[in-house]
C-alpha cells in the first residue's frame, strides 16, 4: 500500500480521487438542477480541489514540477470554467450549457487519469505509453458521447 499511496498527501490523494470519481458520476447521471445534482457538484468541487491541491504537492515521479502538474492546472481551469457560469449566471443564454460542457470535460480528464493510474501499474507496460493510451481513448470516447448527445443537451441547457 505505502507504493500506491506513497505518504500521507499521497493517500489523502486517493482518497479524494475516489471521491472525486463517486460525485462526478453521479453528477453526470443524476437528473440536473435538482438538490441532489447541485449537492453532488458541491461534493464532486470540494473533492477535486483536494485532488488539485496534493496533487499539486507530489513530486514522487520526477522529483521537480512535471508533466503532470500542468495536466492538474488544466483541470483546475476546466472547473472554474464550468463554476464561473454557475455563480455569475452569465452569458445569460449560455451559462446552463457552459457549466455542462465544462464540467462535463472536467470529470472525462478526471476519468482519463484513472484509467492512466490503473493502466501504468500494470507490470513492465511502458508508463507513457499506458498514460497516452488510457487518455487517448477515454477522450475519445467522451467527445464521441459528447458530439452524439450535444444537440440533445443543448435543448435542456439552452446554446
């Protein structure tokens, strides 16, 4: 366990994660707009900031600011891109679908570095490779389901 965790920023790390993944399903799933949703988000927000913020403090892998630092920025920007619409209600015509779309985005690259932890602990898989290839395909299938449904949420959440 010490391996996967690494200490104790490493494990509250994985505790949030998985929190993190429970809530953004659960957001994606759930009826929106309701108690529940808004709740959720709350949950799913509360327990990516805690991600960003160990993940922000982990340096196990290069031993100095690395690739996935920027990724965590990224994702950091991704969900105050999806929040700001939410507090601000603005554009006034576009904020439902704005949230959506970027909070959508926010739990597939939430999704895509699962999949890259699970597939680069697979024994002598090359970690880039692994990396490359979960994110890849998780991307991919998320902007398929995205483009697929786009025109149907769009009509929920307004342009």
């Amino acid at each position: 366990m010490g391996n996967l965790v690494g200490d104790t920023t490493g494990l509250i790390h994985l505790i949030s994660s998985c929190s993190a993944l429970l809530f953004g399903t659960f957001v994606l799933i759930l009826k929106k707009g309701t108690k529940l949703h808004v709740k959720m988000g709350y949950l799913y927000l509360i327990s990516m900031g805690v991600l960003i913020l160990t993940a922000l403090m982990i340096y196990r892998l290069f031993n100095a600011w690395g690739i996935f630092h920027y990724a965590t920025l990224f994702s950091l920007w991704t969900i105050l891109l999806g929040m700001i619409p939410i507090w601000t209600k603005k554009p006034t015509n576009t904020w439902k679908f704005r949230h959506f779309s970027f909070m959508y985005w926010s739990v597939i690259g939430l999704y895509s570095a699962f999949g890259a932890e699970i597939l680069t602990r697979i024994p002598k898989a090359p970690f880039f490779g692994m990396v490359g290839l979960a994110t890849v395909i998780i991307l991919l299938i998320g902007g398929i389901l995205f483009r697929k449904n786009k025109t149907k949420w769009i009509k929920v959440f307004g342009p």
